[in-house]
C-alpha cells in the first residue's frame, strides 16, 4: 500500500509516516521490538529434506498395495485376506497418499516457488502519545516494485483499556521446543507483541510484565495469562 494512502487524523501516526519515507527516524519513536522474516522462495534445505524423508512412505506404500495385490489374485497364495486388504486398504493407499502428496508439494515448491520476500517488522513506541505501532516494510521482492513497501500491520493509542498480558505456549517433550512467553499489549480486538522469551517462572513473568506495564502505562490484564 503506498504511503500516502494511510495518511489520516492521527497526526503522530502521520509523523511516524514522514520519517519512515525519509529513511530518518526520531527519538520521538522508541524501537521497542524489531525481527525479519520471508515468505516463498526456494527452501531447498527443508525441501530436500522433506523429499528425502517422504519419499520411502510413497515407495513403500506402492510396494504394500503391489504385495497386497498379488497375495490376494495369486493362485498359489495363502494369506489370509484380511491381510490382503489391509495391505491394500487403508495401510498401502494411505502410505502412498501421504508421501505422494508431500514429495509432490515439496518438489512443486523448488520447480515453481511463491513469489519471494524478505520483510523487517518493528514495533514503535511515541511515549508523548502514548501511541504503539507495528509497521513492515519490505528489504527484497521477486517483485522489484514491492521493494521499500511500508504498511502499518497494527496501531494502538493506549488508554485506561489497555492492557499486558502473556500468551504461553508450552514447549515439546524432551526439550525439542522450549516453552515461550509472549508478552503483548492489547486494546479492545488489537494485540501487538512487546518481546518474547522461553523458560519463565511465575515470578520472573510477573517481573516482566511490570516493567512493560511501568514503560507503557498501562495495567497488567487479571489474568496474566492467555
């Protein structure tokens, strides 16, 4: 979306416009959170594995519904056919279907990928206007006309309705995935992430949650937690 298209009444979200079209931004305008991410593109390290782990499925899969078959038209065959058809049915078919279909996705994303692009996300804080905004502006593009886009994603002015809260999300077993802590600023149906960290105590949540209450004002959601 052009930026002049998302001028409005909000003369700090204007403001904010203004330098991020200059490239120059003021101390008016904390960075309280900043990460990349992307979106399409060759993936061919996660692709390749993929293929390499599904393909067996969709090999031995063939070869079940191939047995199965042969077992149960073959004139010499005694094996029982319940076996047989559980060969065929559902245990070759469905072996089959999910290596078929994760080599085919997998392969189709490296022979014709999603347009790619590479994005940066940062979180502005206007303490005088108590304003919060979460803005995206697109570093690199298959399309070169996207290059340098900038659209705002959220934007908070804080009130006596907004609140802190922590989103938690348990972590695998064995350790695989540790467990994550979420914090984000919510007003009304719009939520904009503060920061995020993985093993966290009670106490050491709480700690948090006041810092982030204290720097923007505003109170710590009953409960803590969502």
């Amino acid at each position: 979306m052009s930026l002049l298209n998302q001028y409005d009444r909000n003369e700090v979200k204007n403001d904010l416009i203004k330098e991020l079209a200059s490239g120059e931004i003021s101390h008016r305008f904390e960075v309280v959170r900043k990460y990349t991410g992307h979106t399409g593109g060759r993936n061919i390290a996660s692709n390749t594995f993929s293929t390499i782990f599904f393909l067996p499925w969709l090999i031995g899969g063939l070869i079940f519904i191939l047995a199965g078959f042969v077992a149960l038209f073959g004139p010499d065959s005694e094996v029982p056919i319940f076996v047989t058809l559980f060969c065929i049915f559902p245990g070759g078919i469905i072996v089959t279907m999910i290596g078929f279909f994760s080599v085919r996705d997998s392969v189709g994303e490296v022979i014709n990928p999603e347009e790619y692009e590479k994005y940066e996300v940062t979180v502005f804080f206007n303490r005088g206007e108590r304003y919060l905004a979460e803005v995206k502006v697109v570093l690199d593009a298959t399309n070169d006309d996207l290059i340098g886009d900038i659209t705002f994603l959220d934007e908070i002015t804080l009130s006596n309705k907004s609140e802190i809260h922590c989103k938690f999300i348990p972590g695998s077993d064995g350790a695989v995935r540790p467990d994550f802590n979420n914090f984000f600023v919510s007003h009304g149906d719009v939520s904009i992430q503060l920061d995020g960290h993985t093993y966290l105590n009670d106490k050491e949540r709480i700690a948090i949650a006041r810092e982030w209450s204290e720097k923007l004002g505003v109170k710590i959601g009953d409960p803590l937690l969502r």
